[in-house]
C-alpha cells in the first residue's frame, strides 16, 4: 500500500512540474474589469405606498368629515344620544395656560424634529440611489 502511494504521489508531481505555472494576459485585468463594467445592477426606486396627493385627499375627507361632525346635528345619530355639536369649543370655552418655558421647548423640539426627519430622509434617499 505504501508503495503504490508513493507511486502515485511522484506520478502527481511529475504531471504538475510538466504542467507548470499558468501566467495571465497582459490585459488580464482590463478584460476582466470591462466584463464586470457591462453587468447592470437593477436600481431601487423609493416609491411609498400613498403618494402626497393621496395624504392631500386623506387629509382633505378627515378635515371635511371631522367639520362635518362637529357643526352639522342630522337629526339622527349612529352614536345614539350623543350630540356631536357639543364638542364645539366655543361653548365650553377651555382656557389653557402653558409656562412660556414649555412653549419654548416644544418649539426648540420641533425644530429639531423637521432637521432629522429631513437629514434621515436625505440620506435614505442617497442610500437607495448607490
């Protein structure tokens, strides 16, 4: 047995010192990188599932339909006793005082918001564009 794997391991490195070492083309790697060139990647397109004249129209029917509710009594309701009208806020007259040190918070906060809600959105945008 041991002689017939030494047989066989000089047999291997005959055939590989007659096969010798392989050399590429001197435009090996153009050639290669012009093939790789000439394959397209399929681009994502960001395309959101309600475009802004569907979040317009949205807004639009639920301001409509919130004034509706709220100023008109049809003479009959889904609700029962309940009066929609009632919750005018003229006849209640809600006084809320909110410390100035809050309203500038919340302001500051909101600012802060529209900053990262527009610097996230323009790098996803850049994201899907590479």
């Amino acid at each position: 047995m041991e002689a017939e794997n030494k047989k066989l391991d000089q047999f291997t490195k005959e055939v590989i010192q007659d096969a010798g070492l392989a050399t590429p083309s001197v435009d090996f790697l153009a050639n290669v990188m012009a093939e790789v060139s000439k394959e397209k990647v399929p681009v994502k397109v960001y395309k959101p599932l309600i475009n802004k004249v569907g979040w317009l129209i949205i807004g639009t029917l639920f301001l409509i339909f919130s004034f509706v509710l709220t100023r008109f009594s049809l003479g009959f309701s889904i609700l029962g006793d309940w009066d929609l009208s009632s919750l005018m806020l003229e006849k209640h007259e809600i006084n809320v005082d909110i410390p100035i040190t809050y309203a500038y918070c919340f302001f500051f906060l909101l600012i802060f918001v529209i900053i990262q809600i527009t610097m996230i959105s323009k790098r996803f945008s850049r994201s899907l564009e590479n």
